[in-house]
C-alpha cells in the first residue's frame, strides 16, 4: 500500500516537472551507483550486504519519517525548525528506495510506473 503511495507521488513529479525520460534514467543510475557504494559500506561494517527485506524495511522506516515531517510541515506536530529541510530529504531518500528497490527485485521502475499510470488514467477516464 506504502509503495503504491509513492508510485502516486511519482506519478505527480513527472507529471508537473516533465521530466524527460533520459533524465529519469539518469537518476535511476545514480540511485544504483549509490546503493552500491552502500553495499561496499555495509561489508566493511558487518561482512555482508543489507537483504532486499533489510533494505525495504529502510524504505518503510523513511516513508515514516514522511508521514512526520508531513504532519510537522502542515503545523500537526512540532518537529522543530530543520523539518523542513528533512522533508525535502526523506522524499527524495524514499524516491532513491523505491529506485533500488525495483532493481533488486528485477522491475524496472520505468515499466512499473508506466504500467501504473496507464491502468490508473484508465480507471479514473483520464
């Protein structure tokens, strides 16, 4: 249910931004060059790469944190004066999971969107 949240929330970036898909392949990239110098980190540390359940669960720990800071942002829950700035973070954070997360279950996250997206327009006659 979280991811199909997100994937709503994507749905809104492209559509306002336009993002152009050689941009959006840039960022998945990006995202994936990222996550791999993570799983350098995680050997180092504890011998052995975060699970794809381990990495989920850091989705679903952020996507929390977006539910607070949301709450903080629109005056329901005093988080301080740096909320703002986490906000900004945690999204982009749980954009870059859903990201890492497609490609290590074998989705690319292009099709998925796409395919949401389209059923979506269809159900809702758009």
């Amino acid at each position: 249910m979280i991811v199909l949240e997100y994937l709503r929330f994507l749905e809104l970036v492209l559509h306002e931004t336009e993002m152009e898909k050689s941009k959006f392949e840039t960022a998945i990239a990006r995202s994936l060059k990222i996550r791999e110098r993570y799983h350098e980190l995680e050997l180092l540390h504890h011998g052995s790469k975060w699970t794809v359940e381990e990495d989920a669960l850091a989705f679903l720990t952020d996507a929390g944190l977006v539910g607070r800071l949301t709450m903080s942002q629109q005056g329901r829950w005093p988080a301080g004066e740096t909320a703002e700035g986490q906000l900004e973070h945690k999204l982009g954070e749980s954009i870059w999971w859903l990201v890492v997360l497609a490609e290590r279950m074998d989705l690319d996250i292009q099709d998925v969107l796409n395919q949401f997206l389209t059923k979506t327009e269809k159900l809702l006659g758009t």
